[in-house]
DNA sequence: GATACACCTTTACGCAACGTCAAAGTCAAT
DNA sequence: ATTGACTTTGACGTTGCGTAAAGGTGTATC
C-alpha cells in the first residue's frame, strides 16, 4: 500500500498539512518522492504515524514524541509519567477553575435571581471571596491564616441581621470619618468616635479584639495601597486620619 | 494613586510587556501619557485590571473579556456559563487523557516487570485496548455497542491457555490462508478451512455466531483499508481471497 | 556637567501546531 | 485540449505574551 499525502490524511483523519509539517519538522518523513516530487508513504510510516498520534492523543508535545518514537534507548515509560504528572497538575488546575467559575456564576445569579434571604448568603460568600481574592495571600502572610480563617468563619454565621449591622457601621464609620475629619483632630471627640465604631465593626470579623492587633490593622490602612484607596476615596489623607485615631484609641502604635 | 508601566505590573504581579500589549489591543489603555511618551495608569485602571487579571483567572480569552469589560450590557453570567460548559468538557478530555496515559503507563510497565501471568492479564487489556483505538469508533456503528462490549467482555475472560490458543490460531489462519491464495480456489478444500479456522478464531471473541456476521465481517475486512492491509499483508489480494471463502463458506453475501 | 544606572519608548522576531490562501506543476478523464 | 482534482513550496495568521535591539528620559553621584 502507498499513499499520497491525502490518501493517508483521510486514512488517518488527519489534514495534508499537518503530514506536511510532519515531514518538515523531521517527525514522519515519507519513503520516497516520486518523479513529480510528490511524498510518498509506505506501510511503515502508516504505523509510525499511528504511534505518533497515539502519544499526541495523550497530549504529548511534538518535541517529546519525536524523542520517544526516534531514540528507541529512549525511556517512554519515564516519560509517560511526567507527562501523567503534567496532567494531574493541569487537571487540579482545572478543578479549581471550575469551582471559582462556579461560584462567580452563583453570585452573578445570586445578584439578580436570588430571594433576599439567599442574595443574602450568596452575599456573604462573595464577601469572603472577593476579600480572598483581593488581600488574601498578602494578609495571610502578615497574620496567621488561622485569623484569617476565623474571620471568614464568623463572617459565615452572620445572621442576617448582623449583615445589616456590619454593613450600618460601616457606612456609619465611613460618615463620621468625612465629619471628624473636617474637624481636624483625630483625638477629638469626633475623632475617637470613629475609633470606637470602627472596633465595633471590626468585632463582627475578628473572634477575638486585641489593641495590638487593632492598631496593627490601622497602620495597613495606610500602608497597603489598596486599603489607603478605599479610606482616601471621599477625602485624600483619610486613612492617615484613621490609622491616627485609632492609635490615639488604642493607645498603641502599630 | 499614578503608575508606571512596571510600577502597576509589579502592583498586579504581571509583566510590564503584558501591559503594553493589553494597550495595544485596546483592552487596557492608560489614562494619560506624559510628556515623556510615559504610560501613567491612575487608580480606575488598577480597578480594571484587577478585573482583567480576574476573569484571565478564569481561563477566559482576552477578546471575550474584552467584550465582557468594554459592552457593558454584555450578559456576563452567560459568558460564564458558556465557558463553564468549555471548562467541563475540558475537564472530561483531560480525565480520559489521564486514564489512557496511566493505562499505558501500566502496559509499559507490564512488559518489562510483570510476571508471566501478570503479564497475560495486561496483555489481554492492551488487546482490547488497542482494538478500542483502531477500530472502536468505527465498528460501534456499524456493529452495536453490546457486541463489542461482548467481545471485550469475553477477552477478559480468556485464560491464558485461551491465549495460546487464539494467538495460535491467529497464526494457522494466516498460513492458511497464505497456501489457500497460492492455489487460488477460494470454494477449494484450503480456501473452506481457512474460513473454518477463521470462525474458530472468530469464537473466542464473540459471544454468539451467526453466518450473516461472520460473512459482514468478512466484507469489512475488504472495504475497510486498516483489515485490508492486515489480511493484504503477505499477498495482495488476501483480504478478497479470505472474503470469498467465507461467504462461500456460510453461504452468504454479506 | 559628565557619567552611570534604572527606567521608559517602539519595532520586531520567536514560540506550537498547524489553517489558510496563493501560484504553479501533475494526473486522469473527457 | 480542457477540466477538475490532486500535488508542490512559500508565506502569512493565529494567542499571549517573552525577549532582544536601538534609542530616549530621570535621577543620583562624582
């Protein structure tokens, strides 16, 4: 049996092209060419062209497969498992991607479909993810993750009720900072007032409250460019006014 | 806030190159450039690119996020959905990759360290497994799922004397068959044994026998190239011979 | 003010595995 | 002789950047 390029395309549904490219790269060259210049394939590179799109179904890389199918000393067993790890990487990868696309779909949903009650919930997830994905590793490599962990936690046994409180004091926080502010003295009345609400936020994520931990938090408000933006949003230098009132409440300095 | 090319790469943890090619193609321009020629990104770029980097998390292409950013009546839970479907069928391509490289990789395995008799076992998988990646697909359809799984079902049970037995008579039919063409009678005393020790063979694999498929089969054996050049092999011209043998042997035009 | 050094710019080629023209020759049949 | 279906080589396009190359800018230091 001899084929042209197209007869073994078909016969191995594959394109011509790709037999071309085969040739060109040095992985499957024909037997012969004819008078007419035409490639021309006999049984053997049928065979090998079977072997080679064997290991391509397995989503080895054509560099590899040249390696494997030219150099018989060539350890294929090895091979086959580090690609078999590639995959497993690739594929737990995958799985993850999948759960995060899942639970963007969910919230997406959530948004728009959901009763109160599950928009809610959904809520809350997204709040522990988008904080995940915004501050996560960072903040889990300043403090333990087990803080971290028991913030989202107790962000996930919120009752509803706590969820509109949290989400008062914060905008309650965000109101008397823009008034203290103005007022100029972070030590002032109005200035630890902001200090006070903010703990009392703050006590609907943290398990436990520590003057450390809360000044500590403070000075990130302003170290940490994307903290500083959300607190400088309504008046630039907000943040500092923040951190200073808070160190002023807690008597510390982070 | 205003960065720099590398100041905001550095930010996000992408490369500066990233950047100028997310403004090249209209994905992510900066707000301004300076006197200098200097990208300057502000802090609604920072937003926005946090989204990009996000939905690039994804596995999503830059020119559907395009769409997904830019039109901002672009129905964003579809997109997600759809791509969800892409990421499932992914994950279901990569699950069989896996199981086929790990199959092999057990096979491969089989032939240097297995003992004899384990070495049987793996064989009599590779048999099914092989026929599976030639001709599988094919014969599904034109023969029924059932039959095939039959046949599969009843190689796994072979025991190693059923082994030598159909590996023998492998062997015998195409000797036979070899002297059978040499005589040229297909309707001869040899041509008819041929057929005999063709549906002797045949019984191992199938789990009833019928003269109509026993005489389809050898028809395919013709019209389909890959048989063909297996019973063409030592003679052209065998695959046709061994045909008409069989139907002359059951009686039957396939 | 010269120099060093770290930044910035645009231009352009390279990667993997082909798809897709284009221009030109070949083969078999009508 | 003319179709029409094949073949050849050559070369550009695809995706998401990496990686020089060649040159301008900003700032600190001598």
């Amino acid at each position: 049996m001899e084929y042209t390029v197209q007869k073994l395309a078909n016969l191995a549904g594959i394109s011509a092209r790709t037999l071309r490219y085969y040739d060109e790269i040095d992985i499957l060259k024909p037997t012969r060419i004819n008078s007419s210049g035409y490639r021309i394939y006999g049984q053997s590179e049928v065979d090998k062209l079977q072997q080679i799109l064997f290991y391509k179904e397995l989503g080895i890389s054509l560099e590899s497969i040249k390696e494997i199918i030219t150099a018989s000393s060539f350890d294929g067993a090895a091979a086959l498992r580090e690609h078999r790890e590639k995959l497993l990487a690739k594929k737990e990868q995958l799985d993850l991607l999948l759960a995060n696309v899942e639970k963007t779909i969910a919230l997406t949903e959530g948004r728009t479909n959901m009763t109160d009650k599950e928009k809610f919930t959904g809520f809350k997830q997204k709040m522990i993810d988008e904080n995940e994905k915004k501050y996560g590793e960072e903040i889990r490599q300043k403090y333990s993750n087990k803080t971290i962990d028991q913030s989202n936690a107790k962000v996930m046994n919120m009752t509803e009720e706590d969820y509109e409180a949290v989400t008062n004091l914060e905008k309650q926080v965000l109101e008397t900072l823009a008034q203290a502010f103005e007022n100029g003295d972070p030590a002032g009345e109005l200035g630890q007032k902001v200090a006070e609400l903010h703990k009392k936020w703050l006590m609907y994520y943290w398990s436990e409250y520590s003057k450390e931990a809360h000044a500590g938090l403070a000075q990130m408000y302003v170290d940490d460019e994307r903290f500083k933006a959300y607190y400088d949003e309504k008046q630039p230098g907000g943040a500092e006014f923040l951190r200073d009132a808070i160190h002023i409440y807690t008597g510390m300095k982070g």
